[in-house]
C-alpha cells in the first residue's frame, strides 16, 4: 500500500517545473464564446470517437481517515489502453499504463494519505478514440489548514481602502435595456463610479439591474461574474423573477454589453490576476473588490429594496468575490457562494495546490525579493484571510473533482469560517454548476429572506 508523503516535499520539483506564473507576455485565456454559438464552433476539427471512462472510490462519499487505503474502480470498454495517475490533487505525478480487461471494469489500488488533504485517480484513453474519467478521494478535509499567512495590517490595509471608496461620489449612471426587460422584470445597464489603479484616481465599474415588476419592496442580491469577461451566465433573469433585485457586474472596465470581443484593444488582459502582484495598492483585484463594495452602495439606495436582506452571490472568481463582500461589508446579511476561487493562493510556494489563478511565484526573470513580495500580496486578498472576518451565515458548495478550484484550497477557506456556514459536497463534481445546486440555492435563499420555496 502506496502512502503519499505531506504535499510540501514536493515544493521544490514545482518551483522548477515548467508551470510558470502567468507574466505580462502570456496568452490571454480563451474567451467564453457568446450564448449563440453553438458547441464546437470555434474552429475546432472533429474530436475523434468518445470513450466513456468512469472512475469512483470504494467508499460511497469518497472520504477516508488518514492512513485508510482507498481502491479507484475504472469502468469503460473492454481492450481500452489508458494511462493513469494516482497521487494528491494538482500535484505532478508519474502516469503508468494499462488495458481495460474483458470485464470492463479496472480495480487500481490507491494508497493513502498521511495528512488531510485529497488523493486523485485520473484515466485517459490512449486507444479507440479520446475519453478521460477522474475520482479524487478526501482524507479529513475538515482537517485541512491554510498555508496562507494574515498580515497583521490586513484590516487596516482595507480600512484604508474602504474610505478612498467612499470619499469618491457614486454617479451612477442607468440606461434601460428594452432587449433583456420582460413582463417579469425591467433590466438595466449600470455604470457606477469606483476608485482606480494607480496611477487612475477612478474609474468605473459596470453591470445590469434586473428589477422585478410590481410594487415590492424585494431583497437585493450583488452577482460578481466568473473569470474572463463575460454577461450574466446564471440563472439570473430566475432569481429577478423569484423576486430578488439583481445587480450582474463585471469587474473589469469595460461595459457589459456588447462584450468586447478576443483581440478588441478593449478586452482585459488573460493575465489580470497577476497585474500589479508586486504591491497591494496596484493589484488588480484592489480595485475590483472596492467596486464590488460600490455595487451595494448603489443597491441600497434603490426605492423597492426590503432594508432588510443584501445577498452576496457568485461561484468560482464570483464565489471569491462574493466572500470577499460579506467579510468587508457590513450590510450584507447572508451569501451563496459555490466553488470560490482564490483560496490559499499561497499554496504552490508550499507544495500544495492553490485556487484559480493557481499563481506558481516561480517566474524566472523574479528575485527571491521580488518573488516573496508577490506572495505577500496574495495574503491581502486570499480568501482564507476575508473568510475569518465573515459574520453572517452563508451556503457554500462544490465538488471533490474540481481541478480548477480544487477542493484543498476550498476547504482551506471554509474551515476557518466562524460565521454559521453550511455545506454541501456534490463528490463528482468538476468545476462547473450542477442542476440540483440551482435548486438548492432557490430553497436556501427563499428561507433567508423569508419567503416561501
């Protein structure tokens, strides 16, 4: 039986690993295609024959206690060559070969973890076509602790901040849009003033209004997006029609509609994570969570807001946004936060994973100086350090097979929550909303607020 040493004896292959931190040269990520565009329609050739692979742990919820073995189960069509990985999330680790029996079903002992943290099993096809299939095993996750460290100034750093924000006059700015109002709700395009980057004073900071129909008064809900620039890619028109005032922003300075399109002189920069890491005045998120900040001094000025309820709600980069505005926010009442980004950034620097933007700190042209004072950086903004400063209840949710945001980091985050907190764990989850997630978000925030599901 394999065990798998504590994940930071594996630092020092990262630090020379070809994951390099994003650098200002890097290419921008592709941008999510428009609601019109159909799948595969971005020029992409023919994928080739799908080879259905699936892979589970041999415990029904996937979690172990330390030092319990787990056994991976690989189901997918009889005489498949794979290669397969088993060893802890995000981490390099050597893949090895194997044919899929006549049984069609593929038994691959695990081993075990010594600390808290998870253990991934990941098949590909090598043969008949592409197809990959993955299971990530939990070891006492409750157990897991942050590697990101709290600045002693952290909350006068965002003090600071707060009151640059509110010296600046919100001039808000609201256009109708005839083209996303219905019978249910009325939309509108925002534009609100926010504080800049330096060496900007200000800037602005956009988004759209849904507004239900009908006197009210209604709760408020604040919706950062997800990464990249992109509109509203939730059921947001279903929230404004279950009778929430809904404020979608972007968090980049450019309008929401029309979205700029890859290669504009408009559109954000792929690498804006890592813009400005060297000091925490001119990173970019500085400006981005002030603006999320600037979204419910607008909310609460609305005529048909309750006075009662302000929500916090996103998932991924918008999860992290959204805790980041329950901690620094005081009139926020609850928060509905699902896969969060920006967890334990720190992580790579300690052989660990971090949440998106996995930030690597090895790149080559830094000083070991300039390298410490971006991780420094990310300490200011991590959502481990917002998380302890949050003091309304909140529902979070994700999956143990999320790559991108993966679950050592989120669970990082969540374990130092002392606000009252619940969780719910959809296990084969990747990095993407679950319909049953939708749902349950629905029934949370209706008993909230106080309605009926």
């Amino acid at each position: 039986m394999k065990a798998y040493p504590a994940l930071w004896l594996i630092a020092a292959f990262l630090c020379s690993s070809a994951f390099a931190q994003q650098s200002p040269t890097a290419a921008a990520p592709a941008t999510p295609p428009p609601a019109t565009a159909a799948p595969g329609a971005r020029g992409r050739g023919p994928a080739g024959p799908q080879v259905k692979i699936t892979v589970t742990a041999d415990h029904d919820d996937w979690n172990y206690q330390l030092e319990q073995p787990v056994k991976f189960t690989v189901v997918a069509p009889a005489g498949t060559n794979v290669s397969y990985t088993i060893g802890p999330e995000m981490m390099p680790t050597e893949a090895k070969a194997t044919v899929i029996p006549e049984s069609g079903s593929l038994v691959l002992e695990g081993g075990t973890l010594q600390q808290p943290g998870f253990l991934r099993c990941i098949v590909t096809a090598t043969s008949g076509g592409t197809g990959r299939g993955l299971a990530t095993a939990a070891f006492a996750p409750e157990k897991i602790k942050p590697t990101q460290t709290e600045p002693a100034d952290f909350d006068a750093f965002w003090r600071k901040a707060r009151a640059e924000l509110s010296a600046i006059p919100l001039d808000a700015k609201l256009t109708p849009m005839p083209n996303e109002t219905t019978d249910k709700h009325e939309a509108f395009a925002v534009d609100l003033q926010n504080v800049g980057t330096p060496p900007a004073t200000t800037s602005r900071f956009y988004g759209i209004l849904y507004i239900p129909r009908g006197e009210g008064p209604f709760p408020a809900m604040m919706s950062p997006p997800g990464a990249g620039v992109r509109g509203p890619d939730r059921d947001i028109w279903g929230w404004a029609d279950l009778g929430f005032i809904v404020l979608y922003v972007g968090i980049h300075e450019v309008p929401l509609r029309p979205m700029p399109e890859p290669g504009d002189p408009k559109a954000v920069p792929g690498n804006y994570p890592s813009i400005g890491l060297q000091d925490p005045n001119a990173y970019y998120f500085r400006r981005v969570i002030l603006g999320c900040l600037r979204a419910d001094d607008y909310l609460v000025t609305l005529p048909k807001w309750d006075h009662k309820n302000l929500i916090a709600y996103g998932g991924s980069q918008g999860g992290y946004l959204s805790i980041t505005t329950a901690a620094l926010d005081p009139r926020v009442t609850c928060g509905e936060i699902s896969y969060p980004a920006y967890c334990d950034e720190s992580g790579y620097a300690h052989g660990r994973p971090a949440g998106w933007p996995a930030l690597k700190f090895n790149d080559p042209n830094d000083t070991e100086q300039q390298r410490a004072a971006k991780i420094a950086t990310t300490a200011y903004f991590d959502s481990v350090n917002f998380a302890r400063r949050i003091k309304v209840p909140a529902h979070y949710a994700w999956g143990y097979n999320d790559e991108t945001c993966p679950p050592t980091t989120t669970f990082s985050m969540y374990n130092v929550l002392t606000a009252p907190k619940e969780l719910k764990i959809y296990k084969e989850a990747g990095h993407a909303r679950v319909p049953a997630l939708t749902d349950l978000e629905h029934a949370w925030l209706l008993k909230q607020v106080g309605k009926t599901p």
